[in-house]
C-alpha cells in the first residue's frame, strides 16, 4: 500500500493553482520533503512543461519511489536521497524549489540549513514556493494553529510553527525576495519568493 498523506489531497488543489503563476516560467523544480509524493504526482501531472524532482530523507525514499514508479509522469523524475543536514547536496540543476510542510518539522539548524542549501541551488531569477503555517509578529494567525504548535513541540521540542519575520531574513540572505504571501486553506500560508536578478 503507498504511503497516504489526508492533508496533501485535500491542499493539492489550492496549491497547484497558486503554482500555476508561479512556476509559469519555471523548467525544473527540486520538491525538498516530498513525503509520500502526493503533491509531486499531481502538479508533475498538471504542469507538464516542469521537470518535477521530489527528494526526502532516507526513510521515506522507497514509498516515495513506489508512487512516482505507480503514479508518475514522465516529466516528474526518480525520487533522490537529501537530508538538509548533509554537509554537500546532491547536484540539483533547477529554477525553482518547491516545499509544504517542512519548516514547522524542522529543527531551526534545520531550517537554516535548508534556505543555504536553496540558495545554492538557484541562480537570479529562481522561484523558492514555502506552504504551511507561520507566526506573524510573534502571533499565531487562528487558535487552532497555536494548538498544532504546541502539539508539535510536546513531540519534538526542537519543532514548531515559524515566525514569518525570521523565515523571510533567512531567504534574504539567499537573495530571495519575497513575491507573494497566499492565504491558504486551513490556516496555512504559500510563500513565493524568487533570487535578485544582476543589475
């Protein structure tokens, strides 16, 4: 049986609408914590004139292979090994990076790691797109997602819900300015950011 993510069918949708505009211009994306591969199948689909490269930690990499090998497209690619703590990536060649519901897993060296990480695999121009939830001001946006925090932390300490405000100086550090900030359903947020261009 593959592995089955409740949340990923229902958000699909919203999300790949928001992709839509912004990956138009996009030729290859790297999906970092493609989980069970839901999302990779269905915007792989629906946007075939992207090249979709899931990747995820060691652990989820076979159930992973098993959906793109049942379910894929031939524009969405093998599944490859990637922990953000890796010291040296694998080599990934693309213009946009794509990844939902990771950050609030992380640990925060983990969500350092990962922005250093985007920013050497996008060059001017390259479209970082972050969904999940997110603090703003220090403020949870809906009760119920100061109830997910904490529930995030009573499991791993180390994990939790964002500030907006400190994700975004991670990506400017890397270049990115923010694009766009989408409201999404059940609390959650799609970040589009893309890398200064030279002048």
């Amino acid at each position: 049986m593959l592995p089955y993510s409740e949340a990923s069918e229902r958000n699909k949708e919203p999300i790949l609408e928001v992709l839509r505009t912004a990956l138009a211009d996009c030729r290859t994306v790297v999906e970092i914590g493609a989980g069970t591969g839901q999302h990779a199948v269905h915007f792989a689909r629906h946007l075939p004139q992207v090249e979709w490269q899931p990747t995820d930690r060691a652990e989820h990499v076979p159930g992973l292979t098993a959906r793109v090998a049942e379910e894929g497209t031939p524009n969405l690619r093998p599944p490859i090994e990637l922990d953000v703590m890796q010291p040296y990536w694998p080599p990934l060649d693309a213009d946009a990076v794509y990844s939902a519901n990771t950050l609030h897993i992380m640990s925060w060296p983990e969500v350092e790691a990962f922005f250093r990480g985007v920013g050497r695999i996008l060059g001017a121009g390259g479209v970082l797109a972050v969904y999940g939830p997110f603090r703003y001001a220090g403020r949870f946006t809906t009760d119920s997602n100061a109830a997910f925090d904490r529930s995030l932390r009573n499991r791993d300490p180390a994990s939790g819900i964002r500030d907006f405000e400190a994700v975004n100086a991670l990506a400017a550090a890397q270049s990115l300015e923010l694009q766009a900030d989408h409201a999404m359903p059940a609390n959650n947020q799609l970040l589009v950011l893309s890398r200064r261009r030279a002048t």
